[in-house]
C-alpha cells in the first residue's frame, strides 16, 4: 500500500510548501490502510488507552477544554500497521530533505479523536526560533464525511486574519504545512472525526513528550 509519489505529485508537494506553505493531498493514502488505522484507535479508545491532549511543554502542561478538546494516542510503531504507515511517511521525509534540505531527522506522530463537540482553537505548532517541529501531516480517517458534520481545518494567513483554506476531514487525504509558518484551528466536529497527526523534526531531544497537535 505505497503512496503514489508520482514525480508530479513530488513537485505539486515541494511547490505548495515554498510558495504556500501547506499542501492538500486528497486520497494520498488507500481506504484499506486509513480503515485499518481507525479500526486501532477505536481499539485503544474503547480500553481507554487515550489520553486527554493539553497545550504547551514539560512543566507548562495544561489541559485547557477552553481552547482544544481531543484525546490522543502515540504511535509506538508496535503494530504492523503503523509500521506500514510510518514508512510512507520516511518516503515524504526523504523527498522533503533531497529537495529542500531542511534537515529532518525523525518523524513522531499520534492518533487525534475529536468526539462531538470537539474543537482546537487557532494555533501554530511551533514558534520560530523554537522548532523542533519542522513540517505537520495530518491524515484524516473519517470514511464518507459529510460537509455538515463541521470539524474542518481552517489554515490561516501567517500575517493577517484571512482564511487561506477549509479543509474537509476525508479519508484518505493528507495535509502538510509548515509547523511554524501556517496558523490553523480545528472547528467543533459534530461527529467523531479521527486523524492521524504528525511532525518531521530537527532533532530526537523530546521526542514522545511534548505538546501535540491537531
């Protein structure tokens, strides 16, 4: 089940990034993975495996329901399936850095569940000067998402209040933006919607213990 990172979808990818700084990929990875993906989560959700996700690092940890509400889960790479997704996503590393030389060095990521009413208010996932969190990905796994169920993701203008994008949570599609440049929120879901949330780093000194996203 490999991603098809046709040469043209390579340059569509690496052309969105510098000149936008975010990149919408529909149907990038195939219902059986992204149905196989779901099927875990909702494994680890029903033995209570999740946890409640917070805002900020280390001692700064808080949980603030005022600003996001989802529950997360680490990929450990324990299972055959995320080892199957965590090399598609070493394939779109290895592009990143051949073209752009921005130096990644590892990927982490975790499940998101947003249950009904769920929501994660505007936000960048890395503050420049601070990165360790280079590129987001986020891959939706919501099979025939209707457009009133809400919980789309909203990329702003880095410099001013507009909206760039709203972006439905279809399975199958993949967005990556740059975690520094691109503002973004989740608005409230009126469905469950799950996604898998990850970053390309700089550098392995946190890895697994800081503060999630999306």
């Amino acid at each position: 089940m490999p991603l098809d990172l046709t040469p043209k979808i390579i340059d569509q990818l690496l052309d969105s990034l510098v000149e936008k700084g975010w990149f919408e990929w529909p149907n990038a990875v195939t219902d059986e993975l992204c149905l196989n993906l779901l099927t875990e989560v909702e494994k680890h959700d029903s033995e209570g495996e999740l946890q409640r996700a917070g805002i900020g690092r280390g001692k700064a940890l808080q949980l603030n329901k005022e600003v996001r509400q989802d529950s997360i889960y680490w990929l450990n790479g324990k299972s055959s399936i995320q080892q199957t997704y965590l090399k598609q996503m070493a394939e779109i590393q290895f592009q990143l850095n051949r073209a752009l030389f921005l130096g990644l060095l590892e990927y982490e990521s975790h499940f998101a569940l947003y249950k009904e009413g769920g929501f994660y208010k505007k936000h960048l996932d890395s503050f420049r000067g601070h990165a360790n969190r280079v590129v987001t990905t986020v891959l939706y796994l919501n099979p025939n998402w209707q457009d009133e169920w809400g919980g789309e993701l909203v990329i702003y203008n880095e410099k001013s209040t507009e909206t760039l994008a709203t972006i439905t949570p279809q399975m199958g599609k993949l967005v990556i933006f740059m975690s520094e440049e691109i503002p973004h929120e989740v608005l409230p879901t009126k469905q469950p919607r799950v996604s898998v949330t990850g970053w390309f780093r700089c550098n392995a000194s946190i890895a697994g213990n800081i503060d999630p996203a999306l």
